[in-house]
C-alpha cells in the first residue's frame, strides 16, 4: 500500500514536486514525466499536489486493491474487501437516502437505525435522525415486529409476510 509520508518526502525531495517522483511513486507516470517537462504545470499543479497528496495516496490505494483483486464491488455499488469479508462504502458522496432505499430493499422494505449506521457509516444518532425525517415527510412508517422491536419501514419496498401489530 502506498504512504502519505513517503509521498511527501519524494514530493520535497523532488524540489517540492518539481521533478514529479511523488507521481511516478502514486502511480501517475504520464503527469510524473510532465512535471518536470513544464515545471509542474506553472507551479499550480506543485500547489495543488501540496494539499491534496492525502486524496491522492488514497485514491492509489484503492486502485492498487482493485487491480490486485482484493477489492471487490457489490451490487449495490459498495466495495467488499476479499481479504476481511467486511464491507466499506466507498463513494462517499453517496445520499444517505440512497442507503436507506438500498438496505430497506435488501430487507424486504425493513430497516433499523443500526443497520442503517453501519451502511452509511454514521453514527446511531445521524441514522435515527435520517430515518425519523423519512417518517415525518411520509416516506417511512414506524413499526413494532411482533418480538417488539421498533423498526422502520419503507411501505413500496415491503413484503406482506412480516407479520406486525398495528
């Protein structure tokens, strides 16, 4: 796996990016033979290399997993790490709503607030929060199983086998 802190050392080493190792280490040889061709593009790509390595030893990172197999994406657009079993979001941008829909769809249009934490990655109080708007704008239901759990429902997305007290 790539390191932020060795990017850094090739970036200054480099004459702060100017010789472009810290691309050449990331990965990203077109732009590593550029840089010292155009004197990292003017100096803004140098700039812009400074902040934004971090992102970028991510983002080689996750390409490495990907080409070497151990990442694997799922059918609802998150990433399964082969290695560990466990599952990651990845695209960060994605609508917590989003989540909500997928996960209710997977459970047969049930969710809870901990399952919604763990596929969103947010914490209980954020997931109860999203789920409680869902119901006030009339777009979820909340509901008690017959064990008495509280769960929350997504009444298109449900099936009629799970039995409720109403």
């Amino acid at each position: 796996m790539y390191s932020t802190f060795i990017a850094y050392i090739l970036f200054f080493c480099s004459g702060f990016g100017y010789l472009g190792l810290h691309r050449h280490y990331l990965g990203k040889h077109a732009t590593g033979i550029l840089w010292p061709l155009t004197g990292g593009l003017g100096t803004i790509g140098l700039w812009y290399d400074l902040f934004t390595i971090p992102g970028q030893v991510r983002e080689a990172n996750i390409r490495k997993a990907i080409l070497d197999g151990s990442l694997r994406q799922n059918s609802n657009g998150s990433w399964r790490n082969v290695d560990d079993g466990r599952t990651r979001i990845v695209r960060e941008n994605e609508p917590v709503e989003r989540v909500i829909l997928k996960l209710a769809k997977e459970n047969k249009g049930i969710i809870t607030a901990s399952e919604l934490a763990l596929g969103a990655n947010i914490t209980l109080e954020e997931a109860k929060r999203y789920l409680d708007v869902m119901v006030s704008k009339g777009f979820a239901e909340l509901r008690v199983r017959q064990s008495g759990t509280l769960v929350y429902t997504i009444p298109d997305l449900m099936s009629s086998e799970e039995p409720f007290i109403d």
